[in-house]
C-alpha cells in the first residue's frame, strides 16, 4: 500500500518511480534478476533491492544514475503515458480541497480514465474512506482494475459501466457518496441517477469536469433542475515557473568594449597605411565615418531562394574579440562566477493554457 | 471529521452573506446573532440543520430555511438580448429612478421575510431597469440583493474557510495564501493519515489546521517556530479537542531545532524519598515540570532521529538559508514544500536547491482560480478577482550516492 | 491638437493633465485667473502658463506639488470618470496592433461609450486617418462631441445613431472603413450593415467586444453568416505589478533573538527569586520547561461575543525588546539600509479578472 | 501604407499554412514556391490577389483562391453531443482505424484541389470516427486538415507579422516579445507621424519596424546600440525604401551617445582650392567622407539638443544604470517605455527610476492574449499556448521642481 503510507526500504515486489529525468519517471515492480533500461545505462533491480526509497544509485557499469522514488499520485500522474485526458495537479487538487475530501470520505468518479485522479482521491480518503469509480470503455477498465489491485488501493471500488444510462449503484454496497466527480463528455445525463447514490444525512458536493462551454451551459441547467445549490463554475490555471540567472550587462562594460573595438581599429589602420606605403592625405579620423556608413541600415540582404530564411549575420571575427566583457561568442554556463547574474523566472515555453472548466455546486438534502 | 455535518451549539461557525462578505460566529445557544444590516436572528433557530444551510431572517429573530443564498430559481433577468437596452441609451438620469414601491411596502414585505419578492417587485416596479444596459442591471440586481435579502448561510468551518475568512479580512495574517494554494501544498506534501511532518507555519494555524483535517487524527506534526511560542491561534476556532492536539502537535522554536544539543532541557530525577517528602503542592509542581521536560526532550529525540515524512514550509523567514539545514532530518523521498507570497523568494530558494545534491527536481508553481458568473445567457468570467494567492515550491529530499554523483539523468 | 502632437511649453486654453496622484488625474483647459484646488493645495492656472509640460509646480502656499502631462489617450483613458464600461489600455493597444489601425486608416468605432478608446484611434490614424465613431445615447452622444471639439480632434466624424437599425452610413461621406470595432450589446444586429461601408479594394477587419460568451456566440454566427473570414476570438489578460522590497530575515539572527530572549529570561527569574528571598529548591532549568507549557495550543481564547474577531493576539512586550534584528514592533520603512531586502513583485489588491472577448475577423472581397 | 493592400511582384510576405506555421518568402514573378507536403506554387498564380487571400494548390503549381485557410463554411462536426462518443466506449482499438477512402481516391481528390472533400469523405467512411471523443476528434480533423488541405494564405508581411515569424522560430531573437507586447509599447510609447523618439533595438528590428508603420514617413528615431553595428535586419524585408530609412532612422552606439564630447569625428574641411585639386575619385572620397563626418556631427548634435519624444527600450543590457544617464535627452511629459523578457529586471530598474526625481509613477504591465477554439458547439481556450510574452515597464519624464520636492502628491 505503497501510495498510502511512506515505506523506508525498497523490498522485492516493491512498487518503484525510477527518476530518470524530470520528463523520464518509469514505474516498476521490483523483481529479482529484472534490469532496469535507460538512456543512462542499465540498473539490474538487484541493485535496488535493500535500497532506501529515494536513494541515488548508479548504473551497472557505473557511469549513469536514477534515483528510487516512492510513487505518490503526483508522480505517477507524470509518469502516465497518457491515454486520454489526464486531470493534472493543479485541478485534482483544488478539486480535492474544494469538494472537502478528506479521511473517511465516500467519493463517486465517473469515468475512471487513466486513473490518476483515482490515485489522488485514494491517498486522501485513505483506509476507511471509498472511491467508487466508474468507467464505460471496457480496455481502460481493464487496465485500471489491473493497475489498482497492483498498486494495493483496496480501497477503490472499479465497476465497468456506463453511468449516463445505467447509473451509479453498485450491488450490495449503500454507495453513500459524500463527493461527486464527473469527468464525462455528457455529465447532464448522469446527473439525475445521483439521487439514489448519495449521502442523505450530510453535504453533498459534485465537480463536473468539461473542456467546452456550451457542456458547462448543459451541466448548470441540470444541477438547477436537480436542486443542487451554490453552483459555481471556475477554472484553474496553473503555471510552471522555471528558475534562470540572466548575466548582468552594463552599459560601462559596453562601452569600454566599443573603446577597446575603435583602439584595435585605428591601430590596425596604422599597420595597413604602413603596410600600403600610402602617405594618408586626408587628415581626418576614419573610424567614425566607416562605422556610420556601414550602418546603412537600407542594405538589403540579396534574397534569390523561395523561402527567405531571416537569420541575423552570423559573427565574423571568432578569433581575438580583444576585450570582451559579456563574453561574446563564448560557451558561457549560467552562473558563471566570472560573470554579474540576476535570478529570473520564466514559464514553460509551452503553457497549458486550459484543461476543463469545473461546475461546482452542493446540496443539503 | 466528526462535527462536520449537524449544525450544533458551541461551534465556531462560518456565516456567509449575500454581499459575499463572511464572518466567524460562536453558536452559544440561548444567544442572538447580529448581521448588521442583514439582520439579527437567535441561535436555536439554526440549530441541528445541516451545514451549508441557508435561512432567511424573519421578525423576531426567527429564520426559515431556505434554498440557497440567493434565489436562483427564478432567473431575474430574462435571457433575451432585448431585455436589456443597447447601451442606455433611452436612460436620461440614472440618478433619480422611479420607484413604484413605497418604502412602507418595501418594509412590509422584509416582515414576510419575502426579500427576493422585494427585489422582483423593485425591478417591476422601476420603470427604466429594462433601460440599463447589461452591466448596469447586474450591478444594481446585486447592490439590490445585498440590500433587501436578509439571508444568511451556514458553513461548516473548516481550514478552507478559515483561510477564506482571513484573507478576506487580512491577506498578510494567512501571507496571501489562496484555497488553490493550499490545496496543492496539501497534494504535494503528501498529506495523509500516519504522517511525521515537520511545518513552519506562518498562517496562524490555518495551514496547520488544513493538515490535521487530512490526518484523520493519525500521525504527527512537529511546528518550528521563531518566537518564545508559535502563533496558531485559528485552532482555537476548530472542532479539535485539547487532547487531540496535545497527542498529535508539538512545537520547538530554531533555537531548540538547530542546537538541540546546548537546549535540552537539564532535568535531574528527585530521588525518590524526596519526592515522597514534598508537600502536595511542591509535589505537583515537581511532577509538572518534570512532564514538561520530558516532553522537550521528547521532541528533541524525535528530530535527532530525524526520518520524518515532510517539511511544510510558510514562513517570512528566508528560506535559502534556512532549508539546506533541516534537510538531513527528512526521510528519503519524502517532499520539500515551501510557500512564499513572492515568486522572487522562491527563485533565490530554487537556486540554493538545485546546487544541494540532498534535493531532486525542484520546481516552482502557480496555480489560480478564476470564477465566472454562471447566470445562464450571460456566462463571462468574474470583472475583478482578488489577486496574489502565493507560490508552492516542490522538491524532493533524496539520498544522493556517496563518492561519485555526477550530473547525468537528474532533473 | 495636443493628442496628435507633442508640445514643449503650457499656453492659455491648452488641455493640462493634472497629476496628483496615480489615483487622482485631472483634466483641465488652462485659464488664466482660474485655480485648481486638490487635497494637496491650490494650484493657480496662472502657474502653469508658461511653465513647460512635465513640469512640477508648487501650489500656491508651497507645500504641495503636482506634475503637469501632456495629453495622451492612456492618460486620458485613467483620468476618466467611470460614465460607462471603459475600454482599457490592454484591450485597446492590442485592438489596434491586430486590426492594423495605422496612420490614414479608416476606422469604424460603435458605440463611442466614454470616447477613451476613440482617443487612441485619433491618435494613430492621425491627421489623414478619419475615425467614423457612433453612439446612440444621446447624452453620452452629446458628452463625446463636446470632448472631441475640445480636444481639437478634427479626424473623428461623430454620429447620433443607432447602427443596429439604421446602419452607418454618413450622409455626403464615403466612409470606406479597413477597421471595425464594434463594442455594443448586440454587434450582430450590426454586422449585416457593415456591407455598405467598408471598403471594396482592400483587407478589412473587424474585432467585437462582448463580455458574455453566449454573445460572442451570436457574433461568430453573424460574421460567418456574412462571409467574414479568418474568425479568431481572444482575450486579453492585462496585470499590473507593483514593485516591493520584503526583509530577508535570517534564520540566524531569529536564533540569536531568541538566545537573547533566553537570556534576559533567565537574569528575569533570578532578580525575581532574589526580590521574592525564595530559596530554590528544584535545580532544573525552568525556562524550556515554561515555554513549552505556554506553547499548549489547546488553550481557548474565551470567546463570549456573538462575533469572534480572530485577531492574533497582540505584542505585550512594546518597550525593551533586546536583541531585535527584524525591528518586531517598530515601524520599518520598506528599503532602510539598516536590514537586507530582497526585491519583490506582487500583483494589484483587486485584478480586473475580465473586460470582454474579443471576436476578430476579416474579409477581402 | 503603400503596397499593403495588393500582393505584388518582388515582395516579401508571411505564407501561413494549415499546419499553423508561418513562412516568409520572396515574391519572384517567374519563380514557384515550394511549401514541403502543402505542395509547390507558382508566384505568378498569386499576384494581384489582395493581401489576406487564400489559395488552394492545384495540379501543375497551379492555384484557385479559396474563401479560407480552413474550410469552416461546413461544420465538420454536428453539434449534438450524440455525434461524438462518451470516452471512446466502443473504440477498441485506435491504432487501426478502418478506411474506405484508397488511396488511389485520395490522390485523385487531391489533384482535384479538393481537400477538404477527401477530409469529409475520410471521415466519413472511418467508421469509428463517431466513436472517438471530442477531444481524438478535433486532434484527428486537424492531422487531416494539416495533411490534406494543400491551402495557404498570403499575408502582408508587416511587423506583427513579422514578429510572429521570429518568435515561432526563435523567440530569443526577438527577446520573446508577443504581439501584446508589441502593441503595448507602442500605445505607451505614444507612437505617432512627427514623434522624435530614441530606441534601443535588440529584435533585429522589428520594433524599429513597427514604429516606422505608426509614423508614416513622418519624425525620426535615433538608434542606439552597443555594437560597431546596430542589427536591424527585419527591415530588409520590409517594403522601406532605403531614401525613407536613410531619411527617418539613425543610429549611434553607446560610446558614441554616452561620450559625445570625445566621439566627434574631428572634420577639417579643405580650402576649396585644395578640393578643386583632388582628382575625381579623390574629390568624390572627400566628399562622401565629409557628408558622413557631418552625419555623425548632426546626430550628436541632436542628442545634445535633446527633447526626444520618448525613450523605447528593448535591449539585454540592464537597464538600472543605464536609464539614468540617458534620461536628460528626453522631453518633460515623454515616455519612457523598457520591455524586458522577466519582470525580475523591470523590478530592479523600477526601484532605481522610482527614486529618481524625473521620473513620475513608473508602472510594470504584464499583457497575454488567450486565444479559443471558436467552433459553435465546443467554445473552450486552446489546450495549450506559447509561455512568455515579456513585460512592459512604463512610465513618464518629467521636469521635478528645483530645490524644494517633497514627496507630496508624488505617485
């Protein structure tokens, strides 16, 4: 019952998150004489047996490293390859605290999905509370029988079923639900079986879960005509903030670097006019007005090809950059001490803008 | 949870009011609740309902039970386009509205306790609301609402609405905590029934609070703290029994957590015969003290065999310094969680982290709620929203190999 | 002219921007004998002739000063009394980079609403661009062309009408509008007239502005219905950061504060022992001991109102506070170079969460 | 602006394809243009076509305008919620889907420039395409559309356009600024005909670019920069000519601007007699070289003169301390407007310009555009969005009182 209690030593049979990389987390049993394949080598399961959860371990040759992670319904919801539409964090858990899950809740989900969410309502409602999933699409069903029984969570009652048209009960079980999930295409048609499943003797809160609007319209209309009150409809929009150091560029550094830049000129002028032989008859200092005529900024790039590819000149003089303060055309790592930095965050570059909108609402009946 | 379904004398309580304002109230049982201008009502009219309930103030301080807060069941505004006008425009002087009802009906009908009625007549009996444009009828429905119905709910109080209650009222008192956020805190730290966490808790209990409510009165939380005592004074208004607490929280400020081995308390054991020979007083005393230092002790034991299954951390005081030392009495694989107001602070703390080999994939997150208006026809989301709501930053205390670590294959 | 033209020094009968606060912009025509009064002074038109915009001036006694702006269309945009749902600077530049409005365009606006926005179009379309602005409200109508003719903005053609019945056509004007916007509870009882006045020989564009979703639906439908292309419907989130400085307080002087604290307990308890002539029969060290009873948060605050105010409780302690490196109980200056800071942002109290959508499209033929 | 409205010969433009990818191409009349799997055009199909048009490839390069990009005239899609499955239910297996379209048919339908006929046709005979939820349907259209719809549109390549090019390929080359942004600055900025303003540039620019289109042919910008050469490469494909630049832009790099005393090139003209001595190209090298001595002079001469209508910033350089010392060279009640790609920056430099007495209520502004599937039926927010965008600091130059300034009515 390794998602429901923290276990110190990894043991045969074990469930394990070997942490590859932060976009590469593999779960697996433990199995004596199994191995482990990664990018960074090959960990024989071994290796692992006797192991404390978390540890750091090196590859078979010794050259690469995982690290042992106990799973969590968040780890294993990275982990997923995802099958369908997962709910993410940032909504299982607002959805959790908002529908006020707790230890000993009786929860009703539909449909099961990849069963991430199951995961996360699981841990929280932990030993003495149910989960009871339900899930029409008969292979996914499957794999989450298979997956919950493997992952030790008695305390999920699965059934194969189409609640819209057959509804929630569950034969020999007072369903009893204090917490309503529905993750469904049509939450409006499952809506009117809930009567008969939920708790009479306490609040009842429901969260449908849809991506498009015109099916939160539909789900308002029915929790009305259902007498469910204090409807409510947000979205949760989460980030993910990557922390950088940006190097600190001063202008006085620029502009020693331009002084530095017209020294090397104007010397490099001398030993040509030298090398020439040329007895300079104009006077007058070349430097500025070369810079200034280069910068035309009306020459245009000749562009004969079909797609014009808009790169910026690349950097001619690669060698000697004299002095060079933010150290241009370097391999410079982030944070170099030898360089100012300022710590700055960015978001992802590719943000999840919007997963579903979720109807809230209660009642006391 | 027990307490949790059945409103009963004794409570603290959450009132919720039309005007979305919220307060916490003491259900004594033979007393009267005053709502300013939503009205009075006495106690023992509330009592043994279900949280969540919602009533409305009739005369004499008797309430009804109502559906919901505000009556929804009969739209207001009708969904045509034409029932609103385009922009005012016929609407010459919004100052002076025509109103067809006399404020003795108006007071007779708040006897009734028929407030929706008020509003429906109201806007009946107001000859150009059908002039205002959209904005405006909402505005006014809602000023009018908070106005003329003298309903109230009743909600269970727990965490959640604690922290509602104190941002609303003093955002920096629960540092700008979110609901959002301290759901993803609870989700993250792995909050669960069995739990040893150690939390830093700046919220004045409220996050402390949320995590017992997911402990099911299994586990333990160890609070660190800066001052002579911590500031957890929102347990005071929560369903949970001094002994409960007593078993399940305790507390050392920095100084005992950081130099347990100078702070122990040095206790030495009477022999026995002068104990017998103590007076009753001295004898309790004597028995307190040695109870209280035990306890310390206790405490101190707890963090020198460290293994514990979770920092939770909300604290002003700088983190970057303050976690690569308590780092070593997490168990493996167990979760950093720290909140902070300003994603700056977060940021220097990240940096600190990915350099600590004791750390794996830190990360920091942000998530935010954003409610909509859910009248059906006129579906946009919220004009204006709270802002903030703070920053989680999650990581994961791991056992890095000793001798060789190298870069390859972490995060 | 000053919304189309920068000018450098304040003359009689000029429009000044009195800035007094963030909060508080006044617009006013300067006269000579006339004065300003605000919370910080009386501040004689006579001042300000002559003095140059950007200027800060004192008010007549000397202890209160103000800034006088040039007028721009965000200014203008912030000083304005809220008549009507404003369109606000977020919305509006980003209305105007996406429609393509540049200087000569030909811009369709209904309704002109407050005329802030009407402002911003002037401005870019400039003197050989021509604004084609409608309200139907006519005091709101009368109110705008007031402000337009003072405002020396001779590229708006302001008309009383009611585009949704009888369209925009401009008596002895071709209007030949490339932009459109239309912020009006039903654009799509406008859309069908827009055929007869934009133009034939080149792209138009065309953004709605409704707050509500179900309009936005409406507006899809009628664009799609008249052969408007490329349908794209956005909205824009703007937030304003404040720039703040928080403590860094040290976990090390929080440990040193309370060893001091210890300290003066421990030399506390011995005068007290000492004025009390006690002989100390029990040798342990009392201070942990009483902090750690104290710390019992089982205690109860008696709470005998019938509203509880849960208010922390409050500092005893406000004299001597010994060792005090965060300066608990003092009033700290946010920056004093005497405590380390780190720079922080934060987000307004109150966010406008939403103005409306933004529908876009365009048509070639 | 001119050549705006009609697609011409010898232009650059922005190529949008059904994939959502944008590519830039040159115009050459005998030329054809190949768009990888969307097919090859020839140019000559496309002239003379407004701006905005869209075309459907045809056999032999040849095009027909379409009416749009995508066929949205025909919901492909019902809008009864019947016409997609609950969850995949019956889907067994979506790696096989069974097609009755051969692909004989599909290739002749394609030659036919009939696109989306051979999407309708797929889709219809798949016969577990109603079986698919939403969510695999709209993923499942959009492959199709992408692989099938050999259609394009051309755009006129202005700065918008342009700057979305660059960020789709290489945000960093354009410092990550959206289009937001973009718009932003150059409202704040007060962009307009006549305006006199000073920019730092390091989008290649495509800012200067922007601020050319809001000027009309009227003003100046004076571009400052760290290097021997600004890199203003976004121009060379846009429809300037190089008498405009060469009459509107200038530019002077950070030595130069910041030391102009030492950085004048020290011009001695000849005695006409000496001039009239010169051979031919000697004369004509004096003469150029005098014309660009006086350029610099003049420029300077400027930066002396100062009153500059606005200061636009959009550099890697931090702005902290170089701000302060270029302020001067602004008008009283002129803009000054900083983007940066991280608002920890614009923090830092709005603590430095908030002390300083010439500037007045500086402002961080934050812009994202959110964009929505605007089929009728299924309305949600794209699932994803590009992160990023920049941040926006704005705030106003102005003319403090001498001696005595409180902080009064100071925002």
């Amino acid at each position: 019952m390794s998602f429901l209690y923290y276990k110190d030593v990894i043991e045969e049979e074990d469930l394990v998150m070997a942490f590859i990389s932060r976009n590469d987390i593999k779960p697996m049993i433990v199995k004596s004489g199994e191995t482990l394949n990664t990018r960074y080598g090959v960990f024989p399961h071994d290796l692992m047996i006797g192991a404390r959860y978390g540890e750091q371990i090196a590859s078979a040759k010794g050259y690469g490293f995982i690290h042992l992670l106990q799973p969590t319904p968040e780890l294993w919801t990275l982990s997923l390859p995802h099958r369908t539409q997962i709910v993410y964090t940032f909504d299982s858990s607002y959805v959790v605290q908002r529908l006020r899950v707790l230890p000993g809740s009786r929860v009703i989900e539909a449909g099961t999905g990849s069963g991430s969410f199951s995961h996360a309502f699981a841990r929280t409602i932990h030993s003495n509370g149910r989960l009871f999933s339900y899930e029409f699409h008969k292979p996914r069903y499957e794999e989450a029988k298979g997956e919950f029984e493997c992952h030790k969570l008695p305390n999920i009652t699965l059934t194969h079923r189409d609640v819209c048209t057959d509804g929630f009960k569950v034969d020999g079980v007072n369903v009893d639900g204090d917490a309503v999930f529905l993750d469904l295409p049509a939450p409006w048609e499952a809506i009117e079986h809930l009567d008969e499943v939920v708790a009479k003797d306490r609040r009842v809160s429901i969260c449908c879960f849809s991506p498009c609007i015109e099916q939160v319209v539909k789900t308002i209309e029915a929790l009305t005509a259902k007498n469910w009150n204090g409807i409510e409809m947000v979205e949760v929009s989460g980030r993910k903030w990557e922390a950088h150091r940006e190097m600190v560029r001063d202008v006085d550094e620029a502009v020693a670097r331009l002084k530095d830049i017209k020294k090397r000129a104007v010397a490099g002028l001398e030993r040509k006019r030298k090398l020439n032989q040329t007895s300079d008859e104009f006077e007058n200092e070349d430097i500025d007005i070369q810079t200034t005529e280069e910068n035309d900024i009306s020459h245009k790039e000749p562009a004969g090809k079909g797609e014009t590819d808009l790169k910026p000149k690349s950097d001619q003089n690669t060698k000697d950059r004299g002095y060079n303060p933010f150290g241009k055309g370097m391999r410079i790592r982030e944070g170099d001490p030898a360089y100012n930095w300022i710590n700055v965050t960015r978001s992802e570059p590719e943000v999840k803008s919007h997963t579903s909108y979720l109807t809230f609402a209660y009642r006391n009946q | 949870m027990p307490g949790c379904n059945i409103i009963e004398e004794g409570k603290h309580v959450l009132v919720r009011l039309p005007s979305e304002a919220v307060k916490v109230v003491l259900l004594k049982g033979d007393s009267c609740i005053s709502l300013g201008k939503f009205g009075t009502f006495s106690v023992s009219g509330v009592l043994g309902y279900k949280f969540g309930q919602s009533f409305e103030i009739l005369e004499n301080k008797l309430v009804k039970p109502v559906c919901s807060l505000i009556d929804d069941s009969k739209p207001l505004l009708l969904e045509d386009s034409n029932t609103f006008s385009e922009n005012n425009q016929n609407l010459i002087n919004t100052g002076s509205l025509v109103q067809k009802l006399s404020t003795q009906d108006i007071e007779e009908l708040k006897k009734q306790g028929k407030g929706q009625d008020i509003i429906n007549q109201i806007i009946a009996g107001h000859d150009s609301f059908g002039k205002k444009t959209q904005y405006s009828q909402e505005k006014y429905l809602k000023r009018k609402q908070e106005k003329f119905l003298r309903r109230f709910t009743i909600d269970y109080l727990g965490a959640s609405e604690m922290l509602q209650y104190y941002r609303l009222k003093d955002p920096q008192r629960v540092l700008d905590m979110s609901n959002e956020s301290l759901g993803l805190i609870l989700s993250y730290a792995n909050i669960r029934p069995g739990g040893n966490y150690i939390l830093v808790d700046e919220t004045g209990g409220v996050l402390l609070y949320a995590m017992l409510e997911r402990m099911e009165n299994e586990g333990s939380i160890l609070v660190a703290h800066e001052n002579e005592h911590p500031n957890l004074i929102a347990l005071n208004y929560s369903n949970y029994s001094p002994e409960l607490l007593e078993k399940m929280v305790s507390n050392l400020n920095w100084l005992q957590f950081l130099e347990a081995d100078t702070q122990r308390p040095q206790w030495n054991n009477y022999p026995q015969e002068k104990i017998d020979r103590l007076t009753p007083p001295r004898r309790s005393h004597y028995l307190r003290k040695k109870r209280a230092a035990d306890r310390v002790n206790n405490i101190l034991d707890t963090v020198e065999q460290g293994n514990f299954d979770g920092l939770i951390y909300a604290s002003t005081l700088y983190p970057p310094t303050l976690i690569p030392r308590i780092l070593d009495t997490l168990g493996g694989s167990r979760p950093v969680v720290i909140y902070s107001p300003f994603k700056e602070i977060l940021s220097e703390t990240f940096h600190v982290l990915q350099k600590d080999y004791r750390i794996l994939a830190p990360s920091i997150y942000e998530t935010r709620v954003r409610q909509y208006q859910t009248i059906i026809g006129r579906i946009h989301p919220l004009m204006t929203t709270k802002g903030g709501g703070g920053y989680v930053l999650h990581a994961t205390r791991v056992i890095p190999k000793e001798g060789g670590v190298t870069a390859v294959g972490r995060g």
